[in-house]
C-alpha cells in the first residue's frame, strides 16, 4: 500500500534481542547453503551400533596358530584392526606369569601403553603388572612392565653396559610397523636386533604389506627364525565415517555413492567463498573506495 502524503512510516524493523535467562532456545536451524542429512542416510549410518549379544568367545585359527608358533620361535602377526592381536599377547602372558616366567609390552604411544597398562592390571591384577614411560613408574620390578619402546630399548643399553641379562621371557611390540618410520624407527630396530637370542618376540602390526620380508631380516639379524602368521580378509568391525555440522548436526562424510556428501560439500565451498572473500578484501588498496 503506497504511503499516504505526509505520514511517516512507523513500520520499523523489530530490534534484535537475547534471550532472557530461563527462556527456551529457539530451534537449531542449518546454515541455508546446506543440505539436510535426511532420516534414511542417519539410520544407514548408525543402524547396527550397539552393544553386541553376549555369546561364547571362540579363538580364530589365526590366534591358535601364533600361540602355537610362538612356543619354538619368534612371531610376527599382521591382522586387521579389530581381528584380536591383542588376545594373542594376553594368552602368552597369561601362560608366562602362570610359570613364574615374565614379560614386557611395548607400544609407542603413551596413552596406548596407559590403555594397556589399565587393561591389563585389570585381567592379571595390579601386584602383577607394571608401567614404564616418560611420565609414570610404578611397580617397575612386577612381573609383567607395559612401558613405550623407547623405556624397554633403554633398559636392553643399560643391561648390556652392566653386562647385566634384562628380566623377560618375551618382548611384545605392538604397533611393530613402526620400524619404518622415519624418526622412531631406529628404535624398534636397535630393540629387535639387541634383545637376546633367549628372549622371544612376538610383533603384532595391521599395516605390515611385507611381513615375509621383514621376518626374514629378523631372523638374519636375531639368529632365530621369525615367523610369520597373517588373517586374511578386511577388518571385522568395518568402519564408519560421519561429519560433524557447525549446527550439531551429524551426516555422513560418503553418500550412497561414494562421492562426498551435499551438506559438507557446500560447506568447503561456502568457506572458500569467504575466504576468497577476505583475501580480496586484505588486498583492496586503502583508497579505493573513499570520496574525493
């Protein structure tokens, strides 16, 4: 309706406020260059998440053979995530501390090693277990030490410039693909070749493509053979990728397709338009712009 001569237009724009204390939030709404994970695509993504029914736990073969293994010579295991590696180094230990016999397990990362250490002063109790790293030393002289590499290669220079034996019967190195790795790697490779003969290794890795190749040269530089015990297939807990929305809202990263889904695609593309934006903006010349 156009305005009348003389009448001011009263129709203001209502003034932004915040919510009073107490006041229920209004709804979360998504950015509106963004596409909405719709019902189907979340219960495709979280169908199947759970606790699983408990049933009796039977070894995989692969698990048998490596214990079977690892009763005449050194084992290396390489098994996807997931497929039990760790029940093998549980096993041994566990037959080890029944004989009086110790053990030491190794991983690179502290809080691995901190997982390990809880999990395993859980089965065996904490009497029986120690923790070795950088930060924390407890019960150092326990049968069973879970400590980094780094901690268990510099007990092996400290025996050997003693001419003192290290107390274990068996070396686990979790994470052993380490070996290739650019700055540690020497590390598990000084542990391997300077642990005695007597003493027996078992590494445990998921990403070891020629384990063949790395067993022999374990068996070269150690004098006793390294064998090799593999699961074939994929991973038996697949793996489920999603994306977290600025707004809270969760999608899948993959659509049924494969390709990368709507909602996180327009947002890269959003966030380049604001940056190509900023960039553009930081480049104007202070002049332009301004009135004469």
């Amino acid at each position: 309706m156009p305005k009348r001569g003389g009448e001011k237009n009263n129709h203001r724009k209502p003034l932004k406020t915040r919510p009073t204390p107490g006041s229920a939030p209004g709804p979360l709404r998504a950015p509106a260059n963004t596409v909405p994970t719709k019902p189907k695509e979340l219960h495709r993504l979280l169908s199947g998440i759970g606790t699983p029914e408990a049933s009796p736990f039977k070894p995989d073969p692969f698990q048998l053979e490596a214990l079977a293994a690892l009763e005449l010579e050194d084992v290396l295991v390489t098994a996807p995530t997931g497929s039990g590696k760790t029940w093998i180094a549980r096993e041994e230990i566990r037959r080890l501390l029944s004989s009086g016999r110790r053990a030491w397990y190794t991983s690179p990362l502290k809080a691995l090693t901190n997982s390990k250490y809880v999990e395993f002063s859980d089965e065996f109790g904490p009497e029986s277990v120690g923790i070795l790293t950088g930060d924390r030393k407890e019960n150092p002289d326990a049968p069973l030490i879970v400590g980094t590499t780094e901690i268990y290669r510099n007990q092996v220079f400290d025996a050997m410039r003693n001419g003192q034996q290290i107390r274990t019967d068996l070396v686990i190195l979790d994470e052993a693909h380490y070996l290739g790795d650019e700055e540690r790697g020497h590390v598990w490779e000084e542990s391997i070749i300077l642990t005695p003969p007597r003493i027996r290794l078992l590494l445990l890795s998921a990403t070891i493509g020629n384990a063949d190749e790395f067993a022999g040269w374990i068996s070269e530089v150690r004098g006793v053979r390294c064998g090799v015990v593999s699961r074939p297939g994929s991973r038996p807990v697949p793996l489920r990728a999603a994306f977290l929305q600025p707004d809270g809202e969760i999608s899948p990263l993959l659509d049924e397709y494969g390709a990368l889904h709507p909602s996180i695609d327009r947002l890269i593309q959003r966030e380049r338009q604001e940056r190509q934006l900023r960039r553009e903006r930081a480049n104007r010349p202070p002049w332009r712009g301004r009135r004469r």
